[in-house]
C-alpha cells in the first residue's frame, strides 16, 4: 500500500502541490531523501507541468478575435459609424479624346497610300507612256497583228495529253514582267501582256495583243480585276514556263489583293515543257529568245533584256525616263506573239511526226 501512496505522492508532486505532500507523510518523505534535514531537490519538470510549458505563440486568428471582442455593437456601432448618403451621386466619366489620324499615321510610321504620280525628275524629258489611261495609274496597250486564225481544233498530243484538243479561239497566250525573279509576297506583275486569235470588224482575222501596265503601285488591284474581265470560263492559257512562275504568282497578288482567283480553274498549256523534249541538246540552251531566232527565225532588235525590266520600271517610278519601259513593253509584245507561232510550229511537229511514223509502219508490213 506504500508503494500506491508514494505514487500518489509523486503525482501530486508533479501536479504542483509537493510541500501538501510532504507534510501528509513526512516519514514517507525521508525514505526518498538520504538526508532528512536537507531540503529535497527539485524534481525535474514533467512533460504535462502547465507551468513548465512555455506559452503557445499566439494564433493566426487572434487579430480577428481581438477584432470581434473589441468591435461595438449595437447603439455604440449606429454612433460610431460613418454617414451614408441616401441617393448615390453619379460621377460623370471622362470625356474621351478622338484619337488623331494624322497623329497616329506619324506614330506607326505609315504613309498616305494615295494614287499619285511620281515627280519627274530635272534630266527626265521622256516620260510618255503608251496606251490608253483606264484608270489612274493603269495604262492599256492594245494592238492587232493580221494572220490567219486556224480553222481546226489544235491537238494537244504534243503536250502528253493525247487524244485532247482545244479551239483555237479559247487560247490565250499570256506573259508578265515582274519586279524580280525571287517570287513570293514581294514580288509584283508590273504588266501583264495576252494575245489571242481575234476578228477584227476592220483589219479581219488576227490576232489581238492586250498589254496592262501600271505606273504605279495603287493600281495593282485595277490592273488584276482588267486582267480578270478578259478570261471566260472555256479558256485555256498558254505560256511559257507560266505554270511554274507567272501563274502563281498572279494568285498570290489576287490572294493578297483579296479578290477572287481567277487562274485556278482554267487549264494551263505549257510550252517550255514539250520545247525541252523535243529539242534539248540541240541548240545552247531552250529560252524563249534562243527557240525564236533558231526555231522561228525571229531576230529582235534593239530588244531589252528581260533581267533589266524591273530596273526600267523602278526607274520609271522614281521620276525617271520612259525610254526604257518602253521597250519593256515592245519586249512583252513580241513574247506573246512568239507564244501563238510556237504553239502552231509544236502542234505541226508533232502531226507530221506521226504520219512518218504511220508511212514507216506501212513500209515494214
């Protein structure tokens, strides 16, 4: 039972009250003191001691306690609290500034796209161009030249489209001259020359040469809507090398011009590609010049080159002379003439190397 009691004791002890535990049993006591007249040593503090514990840090919410306990309440909060109006006042809102156009054009560095003309320079003295003015800035050139239309739909098996023919009358012999050769976004058809077969109600059976050209850079969209009249839905271009550069890149200036393509659903003849087959090897190389004057017998003079047609044109815009562009145009014309004699000498090749063929094949038998 001692051995419950100096428990108890211990307890007690470590619940605060050691000295009340001391005098209920003082002969209990010195059986846990080697000396009795000694004070006992102080005991080391328990784990549960309330008052060995160091105070808990105050709560994240004591601010909102403090805040609650503190806070008046009814008659004390209706003095305290600030007057509220019983009708809101509107505030009017500021007015806003119209923006200037002027100003904001200074800002991002824009220009005024106006249709004008560019100013001719001092040494200029030459600056008429050709044609017919159809719109501001796009001129029309137009010219007739005599020969007979043929009378036969013209095969295109000379092209690998066997047993396909086309009417002569829905051809269109088409080619540009560019600011460039690289293509792309940049690259723009400064004129654009077509040819077909044509009766004249004066001048008869021939063929008719249209040329567009713009002066400047507002007309493009004019100069592809003129272009776009001038094509039915039965007609057939024909080019050379158009397929793979003039002909896409008109329809990336109509995309670009957002109007509505008109190249896209038309057939395309190309004659670079049956002119490489027939006659690769035999003369320097397959250019258009070189199978005129070879094949054609066709000599141009005083022709310019097609490398310097953006130079001319450029040239033209800064406010220089016309002499130059000029001759672009002649360089334009006499392509798409050349155009319409190619198709007819392919067409004739190739007809008469079937019928060799034909009387060959009768002479084995």
């Amino acid at each position: 039972m001692s051995l419950s009691l100096d428990k108890l004791r211990l307890l007690r002890r470590q619940a605060g009250d050691a000295t009340a535990a001391a005098a209920e049993n003082p002969v209990g006591a010195d059986r846990w003191s080697a000396h009795p007249t000694e004070p006992a040593a102080p005991l080391p503090a328990a784990a549960n001691d309330a008052r060995a514990r160091t105070p808990a840090p105050a709560s994240v919410f004591g601010w909102v306690e403090q805040e609650i306990r503190h806070k008046p309440t009814g008659a004390a909060a209706r003095e305290t609290a600030p007057a509220v109006p019983a009708v809101p006042v509107p505030v009017p809102a500021p007015a806003l500034r119209r923006p200037e156009i002027g100003g904001l054009r200074r800002l991002l560095g824009l220009r005024d796209r106006g249709i004008s003309t560019a100013k001719p320079r001092e040494n200029a003295a030459d600056r008429h161009v050709p044609g017919e003015e159809i719109a501001p800035g796009l001129f029309l050139i137009e010219s007739f030249v005599a020969q007979a239309i043929p009378t036969e739909p013209l095969s295109l098996a000379f092209a690998k489209r066997e047993g396909e023919q086309v009417q002569p009358r829905d051809l269109l012999f088409f080619d540009t001259e560019t600011t460039g050769l690289a293509g792309g976004t940049g690259t723009r058809a400064f004129m654009i020359g077509a040819a077909d077969w044509h009766t004249h109600p004066d001048r008869g059976d021939g063929l008719r040469i249209r040329q567009l050209l713009m002066t400047t850079m507002a007309a493009e969209a004019a100069m592809l809507r003129e272009f776009a009249g001038w094509l039915q839905p039965g007609t057939v271009f024909s080019s050379y090398n158009g397929r793979c550069y003039d002909a896409p890149l008109l329809k990336t200036r109509y995309r670009l011009a957002r109007q509505r393509c008109p190249i896209t659903p038309l057939d395309h003849v190309d004659l670079l590609f049956p002119t490489r087959r027939r006659y690769r090897g035999t003369w320097e190389n397959c250019r258009l010049a070189t199978i005129e004057r070879q094949l054609l017998q066709i000599v141009r003079e005083d022709d310019l080159p097609g490398s310097e047609a953006p130079a001319a044109w450029l040239n033209y815009l800064r406010g220089g002379s016309a002499v130059n562009l000029r001759r672009v145009a002649e360089h334009n014309h006499q392509d798409v003439v050349t155009l319409a004699l190619l198709m007819r000498r392919l067409v004739a090749e190739e007809q008469r190397d079937r019928e060799t063929l034909a009387l060959q094949a009768i002479d084995a038998v």
